[in-house]
C-alpha cells in the first residue's frame, strides 16, 4: 500500500476521512481537510494545521492506528 493510501486508511480508522475518499492514492482536497483536523485534534493551531503530513504528526498517526511507522 503506498503511504498516501495508508495515511487515508488511517484517517478513515479513526473517523477523519470517510471511505468514500480513501485508497484512490490522491492526497486531495478532503483528505487535506481531514489531515488537518488531526493536527488539531494534536494541538497544532494555525498554519501548523494545514493538513500536510510532517514527521510528527504522521508519526503519531501511524502509532495511534498501527498501521505504518515513519522510519525517516
């Protein structure tokens, strides 16, 4: 599964991203929005919940869901 398919599945485990818009391999608008609430559901605030994976927080998520871990 490539890491935008996973980071989506993950988004859809926990209730961030419906189904319907996970495992097309698009990190697009919907995804980006869901990204985003879970940087804020960690705090991050302003610019810094702007729904882009950084290694923190893609690191958390794939914790939280055990589906993946960041290594980079």
């Amino acid at each position: 599964m490539a890491g935008t398919n996973l980071t989506e599945a993950a988004l859809v485990e926990l209730g961030y991203l419906s189904r319907a818009y996970a495992g097309d391999g698009s990190f697009g608008t919907t995804t980006i929005a869901a990204y985003a609430k879970w940087q804020k559901h960690l705090g991050y605030t302003g610019a810094d919940a702007n729904g882009i994976p950084g290694k923190v927080s893609l690191s958390r998520l794939g914790e939280r869901t055990g589906l993946f871990t960041v290594v980079a």
